[in-house]
C-alpha cells in the first residue's frame, strides 16, 4: 500500500504512537489531550489510515504528526 503521508524531518525525535504515554504524544503540536486520549484507547495501530479514520483527526492532522516526528512501530 502506498503510503501518501509525509515523511518526518531529519533530526527530530521520533515518537511512536503505539507505545507513546499521553504526556510524549501531546509534546507534539498536532496532538492535544483529547486526540491523544483517542490515540490511546484505539491502539495497536499498524497504518496511518487507520489514525486518520479515528473522529478529530483528518489527513492533515495525520501528516503534520509525521512531520513532527510521530510513527508507528
């Protein structure tokens, strides 16, 4: 499956959503309690599709937290 989401910047810490506390996942600017409370209780994850279904989130939110380093193990 093609992945359409962008790629992270060089040199910027890398969080994993599946493993990530509450308070890693809301150091990221696209992240905010609410959407990283929904982030938790959906995991595991294994594509960026599946994050971008979950309400609150769109592909635009997707693409902005890969570029300020979320990923997915």
């Amino acid at each position: 499956m093609e992945n359409k989401y962008a790629a992270p910047k060089p040199n910027i810490p890398m969080t994993d959503i599946n493993i990530a506390t509450l308070e890693e996942m809301c150091a990221l600017p696209a992240i905010d309690i609410e959407i990283a409370q929904a982030l938790v209780k959906n995991r595991p994850f294994h594509s960026w599709s599946e994050i971008a279904q979950i309400p609150g989130i769109s592909d635009e939110r997707v693409e902005q937290m890969q570029r300020e380093g979320a990923r997915i193990s």
